[in-house]
C-alpha cells in the first residue's frame, strides 16, 4: 500500500463520514424539534447536504474510474472489516439516496401536519437514510448485511409511523415479516458466498466470479441470495407487501418504496452481478421473475383506484423490468437496467409526491372521486403530466430512452429455445403500463371534475411542489439529452456493475426503425384501447376469482403463530416445579455422564485434620437442614433454621482461614433474616400439604442424587493438589495495591472491575424491588394489603428498652462501621461490610422505632445514596485516565492520623467508599420499602413517637425531662 | 475436614433443591438460600482447606490460604442478598396481586381472603 498524505487520508475518512452522518444526524431532530418545526427540518436537510457534498468530492475521482476506499479491520477472525468504497455503482446509489431524500425531507416539513411528531419522522428518515448508504457504500459483504437488516428495521419504524392506523401497523409487519425473511436468506447465501471465496471482502469476492460459478454451492448461494433481493425489492411471488407498505406517510413511500429501499434488491444483484451472473440459472431464474412481475403488476396497477396503490404496484413493475434487465447477464441488458434506475427513481418519486399533494390538498385519493384537477391546481398537475408521460415511456422523456432499450433487449432475448416469449410478454407489460399511466392520467388530472371533494383543492405551498418540480426538470432534461445528462454516470455504473469497460452505446431518444420502437407503437396504441374499455374489461376482471396475496398471507402466518403456540404450550405449560424438576434432572444426567468417564478415587492432597469444633458445628449444620426438610411447612420454623445455618456458614468460614467471608456472611445473615421476617408477616405462616407422597418421592429423590454429587465433586477437587494464580495476587497486595488484606486488595483493586459491576447489579435489584413495593399500589393488591389485618401482634409495639437500645446502638454501630471500612484495606473488613453493619444499624431503627418514625429522621435518600456510591467508585476509576493509566487504575499513600495510627489513603478507598454507599443504600432501601408496605396493612396508625405509652405531654418538643426520654435523647438524633 | 465439608455441602445442597421443587413460593425462596450456602462453600472449598493461614499479609506467617475464592465469594454472598430480597419481594407482590402464593401460573385463585 502506498504512503498517502495526511490529506488523502482525511479525505479517505470522508467516505466512512457519508454513511455515518445520517447515524449522527439522527439523534439531532428529536432534540432541535423544541425549537421548531422549519429548524428542524434545517437541521435533518443540513446533515443530508453534508453527507451529499462529501459524496460529491469523490465524483472526480469516481468518474476517473478510480475506486475510493477506506478500510478499518474491526473483527478480522470473523472476516469483518469496516471498509467503504464509493464505484460508480456505489455512487449512482448514494447519489440518488442524498439526493432524493434531500428533496423529501424539504417535502414532508410540508407534508406532515402539526400533530405528527416531526422530530421522530426526522430521526427515523435519518436512520433509515445512513443504513441505505451502508448497503450502497460498504466494501464487505457482512458489513453489507447488517446495514440490510437496518434498512428493513428501520423502515418498519417509517412504514408503522402513523402507529394510530391499523393498516399503518399491519403493513409494517407484512414488509418486516417478508423482508425479515429474506433478510435471513441473505445472510446465508452471503456466508455460502463467503465460504466460497474464502474472504467477505468485496472486491476478493467479485474477483473470483469463474471459482464462484464452478463451484458446486453456487446454486443454494444463487438461491438465497436472490430470496434475499426478490423479497426487498418485491419481486413476484413476494410483490404483495410493498403495496400494503402505502399506508405509510406519502414521503416514505415516495422515498422508500420507488426510489430507494425497493431498490436495494436490485443493488444487490448489481452488485453480485462480476460473481453470479451469466451462468443458466442466473438467466432463467432472474430474467423470468422480472419478467412476469414487470407483466403482472402492470395489470394489477391498471385496476387499482388508490392513487397510491396503482403508482405502487407500477413500482413493482418497473422494478421487475430492472430485474429482468439485470438477468439477462448482457453488458448491454445491464447498461439499460442501470439507466432505468436514475429514470424510475426521477419520475416515480416525482408522482408519488404529487399523488400525495393531491391526497393532501383533496383529502382523497381514489381516481374515481378525482378528474378535472388540471383546472384547480395547475402547477402540480402539470408536473404530474409530464412524469405521467415519461412512466408510460412516451417521447421525449427519459422513460421512453430505457424502455426503447429494454424491448430492444427483449426482442432479442430467447428463453429456453423459444424467441417469442419475451418479446411479446415484454410488450404487453409495456401496453398495460401505458395504460395505467393513461388511466392515472385521463381519470385524475383531465377531463371534468366529478363530484364535490372533502376539501377545496388549490396548489400548495412551494416548498411542496418545488421537490417535483427538481425531478421533472431532471425527466425532461434526460430525455431531451441523455447522453449529456447521464451518459457519464451510466457508463461509470455500467462499468462497476459488469466489471469491464461500458459498452459503447449512445443513449439517444432515436435509433432508428428498430423493432423495440415498433413494439413501442403497439404497446401505446393498445394500451389506449385498453382505457377504452376500461368498463367492460374491469367488470370482467371482477366477475374472475383471483388470489387476495394479503389473505393468503395472514392465514400462513396464522398457521404459523398456531403451531408455535402448540409447541411452546407443549413445553411450558406455566408449572415451575416442572422446569426446575426438568432442568435439575438434566444437571444431574450432565454430572453422571462426567463421573461415569472419570476416576473415582479421592485425590492425594494431605487432608486437614478434624477439630471437634467442626464436628459439632457439622452437627448443628446437618440437624438444622434436616428440621427444614421436616418441618418446613412451619414458615417461622423455617426462617430459624435457615439462619441457624448461616450462622454455621459464617463460623465455618472463621475456622477455614477466611475471616473477610465471615464478617461479610454474618452480617447478610442479620439482614437476610429481618427482610425475611418482614416478608413473612404479609404472607401466609404456614405451607398447606399439597404435594403427593409420589412426587414428594420423587424429589426428594433428585434432591438426594443431587447433594450426592456435589459433595462427591467438592470432595474430589478438594483432595486434589492444584495451580493457583493467587501467588500474583499475595505478592502484589502490599507492593502494588498498597494493603495486607489480600480479598480486600483483590476486591477493590486487582478485579475491581467485577466489583464495579456487581454494585450495579446490587443498585438495580435494589430499584426493582422498590419498584414492586410502589408506593401507590393498585386494585387487587391494595385491597389485599387492607385486608391483611393484625393477626397476633404484640400489646406493645415498640417496646422501650429495645427502642432505647437501638438508639444507644447507633452511633456505636456506625463507629464499628467506619472502623471496619478503614482499616479494611490491611486486616478484614472493607466496605461491603461496614456498609452492612451500617445498613443493619439503621435497620434496627425502624424495627424499633417504626417506620414512620425512621423515616421523618431520614435525611437522605436511599435512592442517590445508591446512585452516589456508584459514581463514586466510576469516579475514582475514571481519575485514573486524568493519569494517563487504564480505568480503575490505583494509587496510595500513608498518612499518619492521631489515635488511629498510620493509616493508608489508597484512591482503592476512595472506590471502596462507593461500594460501602451502595450496599448501605440497597439493604436499607430494600427493607425500609418492605416495612412502609407493613405500615399499610395496619389499620392503626403507626405511633409517631417512640413509644406507645406516651410519658407526659411533650411540651414544647425538644425539652424533655422524664429521665428515660432523656436516654432516648442522647441515642437518638436531633 | 475435607469429608465433612463436602458432605456438609452436599447436605445443603440436598435440602436447597428439595426445598426448590415445592409449590409455594416461600419454601422456594428458602430452598433458594439453601442452595446459596451450598453453591457459596463449594466455590470457597475450589481454593482448598487451609486452618490458621488468612490471606492477610504479615511478615510472621509461614503460608497463606488462596485469597481469590474468597474474594468471589464474598461478594457471592452480597450478590445473593440482593436476589435473595428481589425474590422475596417478587413473592410478596405476586401474593398481594394474585391471593395465592403457588408458584404455578394459572393456578386456582382460591385462598384470596386469607
């Protein structure tokens, strides 16, 4: 690769800019829309004029017939690069989308009324617009494939856009549901094709045509990719959607559904075409599709009185004429489908803006409420004609110039040995589609008016027919010069497309007495007969039975939603003794498959010996577990077991060398019990006995082959030597995090990235739980909760001693805290602790004291403390790149305070401060929501003071003289 | 020491899952805790027993114990402190909307007034 200046290099990121700017621009329009509809639509037009001018400096270049590009490797095992390159294909494209849509963004700020919300529209237009350049101007094939999937999503957001319309929704779905589907396809005929080639880069790709055509999957690549493209730009079978897709805003189907989604198909067969084309199946299968759909949706157009529909199924059709073009494998047949693209794109863009002044200005758009309209609103009509013209390819407009081409290829076209085939079904599709175009022509905007309308139509605003007006002067300057016009852009496409040099043809209006213009005379002249009998040939049309597409799909769909609710039925059928049973029992099949292949003898560590302290804590342990098991219909029971057990887990932990773990398990222990506790005096105290003695067996059963195996696992690892990458961790705590506790050092220094995630994940479940304990509960649930009275409690609620206990306690506890959390770094303790026995010390209050109590003395809320602490520890990794050094990094040093000695200020306390605040904010969040939704269910209200026998009045609030309040005084805080 | 705390974690996990496939939502969750227990000593047993040898580092001890067990472990522990009172409060609210506390959807809604 050469060395290129540091200006070729920024003018190289330009090329990746084109595409990104849309994806930028996008987030622009939901925020600029406070300010204004005609900002907004500046702000949307102004990202699209960048984007157009960037594209624009590569034109030089582009014509030259160089090939610009840029290229990042981004996830090169998987063959993925960032890599974009501007062709002239690639150009035409993106020139088209800019281009076209620079035309309708000025449109639609006309279009859309003051109740939609623009800012929306703006976005999604944006979002859609950068995913089109992505497919025209990505140089690999998966990059390719993931813009394609953007487009299909985002237009269905476009499509869906009046979300009040139930067409408006369901035609969204029909477009995601087919074009999703060929979407999938695509994906694997790309991965065939990648496989194939053995790279997913474009040009390596399309180098390797002969390998790829020999080889023996081409054809399913063949076939899937063309699924791909035949579903997106609506070929027959599957042209049925892009109709239904109509009843999106009218600027999204004149941008979308003719100039440049629909297209993409097309673009992709253009794009394959050096790979795939040329071959017998490539000609068969994608010459005859074009065909037919070109023929038949003609037909259906003729009979469509939405002005809408018809200009949509015409689409279709003269897509399948592009289609068809390409499928012909000729450089010449290639050359005119490209030619046709630009054509299509200026006058069918031009009329469905039109049709949808009409519908805007009329408040109808049904051809048979309309005529005469050429008398009321000259202007539009008058474009309108004018593209009418060039669709129906009547001289001089540039549709008659590809037309001409397309039946002078057909003409010569033999079809699996017969040579009549195309030439006539090529005709006809041309009759029919003059036509429509006569019918969209005589029937809407001459002749007389029929009828009052639902509004007084009148030319509107510039700013919405100044649009047409740019593609109609575009219709008629290529028609009268196209070599002049376009000439250069075709041959330069043309050339990318085919991958050798454009043929050297002249687009010109005449050739001659060929015999394309001789089909074109009948197909007029028919085609004007047809109108004629417009009458009698619809009745006729009406009186055959014919497929509906839309009904035909909504059964298959609902065949389809039947059979996965069948399925999904069969396997959850909503029991979660079921799934666990399931998925324990395949645990359990995973480990015996293990151990059957394994060794079974215990390993040859030296076994630590038994203290009789551990024996009787074993005892306690497996005496506790077992009352649970008996007696666990006793709830009460129950939840003094289960602690009992955390205690011996806690203590377990003492003796095996791990004193962080039991500070931390005991004091979970202390919250665990009272959330449990607090849970348990809403819910019922007792389990009923509902299970049979059969599957009372049977779990037990599981549970028993269970506990067997991981005890019998635990066993054998433990008597196992092993590697341990702890050696790192224990020489580096002092030297490089700066403390002696090596779990605390570990915790908030070496993985303090794990420990940044869990605090989230702690803040989040906190934010659920608060969440489900709303404060404003509803319906079933409060009146519920009123129900559940008091059923045994106690005289005296808040008992004086442990009211004045707690209140001692407090700032006792919380010196215990700070006590834990500084000296956490060096011996065991640290802020999940300290944050729990804090948590616990606040805790006790409101077990004490009462909710409503604790609660008017709180001065701050859970919610930010858990949300500081967060920042806090983000904060402090973050400092670290203020150093220059990755996230997270720390540093410390000693400082020596009186009385406490020489303490060591590590930024690792500044994060582990972080993690003190957020524990401390989830467990008294947690519980304090758990014990204001207890306060509901008591009829009473709760004593505001701190005990239920009140001493003496309390005169004047804070003099008190009665020496027990005088103790509460001075636990307890001002 | 390593047979009885592997068939103490055995024990635990025994109850956690007999607990686990009752119909109710309250043995659920203390199944659940059991099987926390269970699941939090078996990873610490992953660093292997070590009596009196703390990973705390001073300049008079002769070994230390694997730290890193402990450190997932401990915040294992605060972690299942978390799910643990997002599930019972699930149960809770679950109770209060439906009147019933089994665990299986569509299940009677009897009880409700209790």
């Amino acid at each position: 690769m050469q060395r290129r200046g540091p200006g070729a290099i920024a003018s190289l990121m330009n090329i990746a800019l084109i595409v990104l700017l849309p994806f930028i621009g996008a987030i622009l329009p939901p925020l600029m829309i406070r300010a204004g509809r005609a900002i907004c639509t500046t702000v949307t037009a102004c990202t699209t004029l960048v984007s157009l001018a960037l594209l624009l400096v590569q034109a030089p270049a582009v014509f030259r017939g160089e090939v610009p590009a840029v290229r990042w490797e981004w996830l090169p095992q998987l063959g993925l690069d960032a890599s974009f390159r501007i062709d002239g294909l690639a150009f035409l494209f993106a020139f088209l989308i800019l281009f076209i849509g620079l035309l309708i963004i000025l449109y639609a700020r006309h279009y859309l009324s003051r109740e939609d919300p623009v800012g929306r529209f703006f976005a999604f237009l944006l979002l859609f617009q950068g995913a089109m350049l992505g497919i025209v101007l990505s140089g690999n094939l998966l990059l390719l494939l993931v813009f394609w999937e953007l487009t299909t999503l985002s237009s269905f957001l476009l499509i869906g856009y009046w979300r009040h319309l139930p067409e408006g929704r369901q035609g969204a779905r029909m477009a995601l549901a087919v074009t999703g589907l060929g979407g999938l396809a695509l994906i694997g005929g790309v991965l065939l094709l990648g496989q194939i080639a053995g790279s997913f880069d474009l040009e390596t790709v399309l180098a390797q045509g002969e390998a790829i055509k020999a080889s023996p999957l081409y054809l399913p690549a063949l076939i899937l990719v063309l699924l791909g493209a035949f579903t997106k730009s609506a070929q027959f079978p599957f042209h049925f959607w892009l109709p239904h897709a109509m009843a999106a805003p009218t600027p999204v189907s004149a941008y979308l559904h003719s100039a440049t989604m629909v297209k993409a198909g097309i673009f992709l067969l253009a794009r394959l075409w050096p790979a795939m084309a040329g071959t017998d199946a490539w000609f068969l299968a994608v010459s005859l599709t074009g065909l037919l759909t070109m023929g038949i949706a003609a037909w259906i157009a003729l009979f469509k009185d939405d002005l809408k529909a018809l200009l949509a199924f015409s689409t279709v059709s003269h897509l399948g004429l592009v289609t068809m073009l390409l499928g012909m494998g000729t450089k010449l047949a290639a050359m005119a489908g490209i030619f046709h693209i630009i054509n299509h794109a200026s006058f069918k863009a031009g009329l469905f803006m039109s049709a949808g002044i009409v519908d805007h200005e009329t408040g109808t758009r049904d051809i048979r409420r309309l005529g005469g309209l050429a008398h009321v609103m000259p202007i539009t009509a008058t474009l309108a004609i004018l593209a009418t013209l060039s669709m129906a390819g009547i001289p001089p407009f540039n549709g008659f110039i590809s037309k001409e081409m397309m039946l002078e290829e057909a003409a010569h076209t033999v079809y699996a040995g017969n040579d009549w085939l195309f030439p006539v079904l090529a005709t006809l599709a041309a009759l029919f589609s003059v036509a429509y175009s006569a019918r969209f022509l005589f029937h809407g905007f001459l002749g007389e008016t029929r009828g009052p309308l639902p509004r007084k139509p009148h030319d509107p605003p510039a700013g919405m027919w100044l649009p047409v007006a740019v593609l109609v002067a575009l219709v008629v300057a290529i028609g009268l010069f196209p070599e002049q016009v376009a000439g250069g852009l075709v041959d330069v496409a043309t050339a990318a497309v085919t991958g050798a040099p454009a043929p050297a043809y002249e687009l010109a209006l005449w050739h001659g007495i060929t015999p394309s213009l001789l089909m074109s005379g009948v197909a007029v002249a028919g085609g004007l007969v047809l109108l004629a009998l417009y009458k009698p040939v619809n009745n006729l049309r009406e009186a055959t039975p014919r497929p509906e597409a839309k009904r035909l799909f909504d059964g298959l769909i609902r065949i389809c939603v039947a059979a996965a609710a069948q399925v999904s039925d069969r396997l959850q059928n909503g029991s979660l003794q079921r799934y666990l049973a399931i998925m324990l029992v395949a645990a359990i099949a995973v480990g015996a498959v293990a151990f059957a292949g394994g060794t079974h003898l215990p390993g040859d560590r030296p076994i630590q010996p038994v203290t009789s302290t551990a024996v009787v804590l074993w005892v306690l342990l497996a005496g506790a577990s077992l009352g649970a098991l008996l007696l666990h219909r006793n709830r009460l029971m129950t939840l003094i077991l289960t602690s009992l057990v955390g205690l011996v887990v806690s203590l377990a932990f003492l003796g095996l060398s791990a004193p962080d773990l039991a500070l931390t398990q005991i004091s979970v222990e202390v919250v665990t019990t009272i959330l449990m506790l607090l849970a348990l005096n809403l819910l019922p105290k007792e389990t009923p006995r509902e299970s049979r003695a059969g599957q009372r067996t049977r779990d037990l059963g599981i549970a028993v082959l269970a506990g067997a195996g991981v005890a019998a696992a635990a066993f054998a690892v433990m008597t196992r030597g092993f590697e341990t990458i702890s050696d790192f961790h224990l020489a580096q705590a002092k030297p490089g995090g700066g403390g002696t506790n090596v779990v605390n050092v570990i915790l908030v220094d070496f993985r303090g990235y794990d420990t940044f995630g869990e605090i989230i994940v702690l803040g989040i479940a906190a934010l659920a739980i608060f969440a489900l304990l709303d404060r404003n509960l509803r319906g079933a649930a409060a009146r519920r909760i009123a129900t559940i009275g008091r059923v045994t409690e106690s005289m005296d609620a808040h008992p004086l001693i442990l009211v004045v206990a707690t209140r001692v306690l407090l700032p006792l506890m919380l010196m215990v805290a700070a006590f834990i959390f500084l000296r956490g770094h060096n011996q065991p303790g640290g802020g999940f602790i300290a944050g729990l026995v804090a948590a616990i010390a606040f805790i006790l209050q409101y077990v004490a004291s009462g909710f409503a109590w604790a609660r008017d003395r709180a001065h701050y809320d859970h919610h930010s403390m858990i949300g500081v602490g967060v920042l806090v520890a983000g904060l402090t990794g973050v400092a670290a790149w203020i150093f220059g050094r990755p996230f997270l990094t720390s540093a410390f040093t000693h400082v020596h305070l009186p009385l406490i000695g020489d303490v060591e200020i590590a930024s690792a306390m500044a994060f582990d401060l972080g993690v003190f605040a957020t524990v401390l904010g989830v467990v008294v969040l947690a519980l304090a929501n758990l014990s204001r939704i207890q306060s509901l269910a008591q009829p009473e209200p709760v004593p505001a003071g701190p005990m239920d026998i009140v001493l003496e009045p309390q005169a004047g609030g804070a003099t008190v003289e009665t020496s027990a309040a005088a103790i509460t005084a001075t636990g307890g805080r001002p | 020491m390593e047979l009885l705390v592997a068939s103490a974690i055995g024990i635990l996990t025994a109850t956690g899952v007999y607990l686990l496939l009752r119909g109710r939502t309250f043995p659920v969750v203390v199944g659940l805790s059991f099987l926390t227990y269970g699941v939090n000593v078996f990873l610490f047993a992953m660093g292997r027993l070590t009596l009196d040898a703390p990973p705390i580092i001073d300049e008079a001890a002769a070994s230390y114990t694997d730290p890193l067990p402990q450190a997932l472990v401990l915040t294992a522990i605060v972690i299942s402190f978390g799910m643990t009172a997002l599930l019972v409060v699930l149960a809770l609210r679950g109770y209060l909307e439906r009147g019933s506390d089994r665990v299986e959807l569509g299940a009677a809604e009897e009880g409700a007034e209790t």
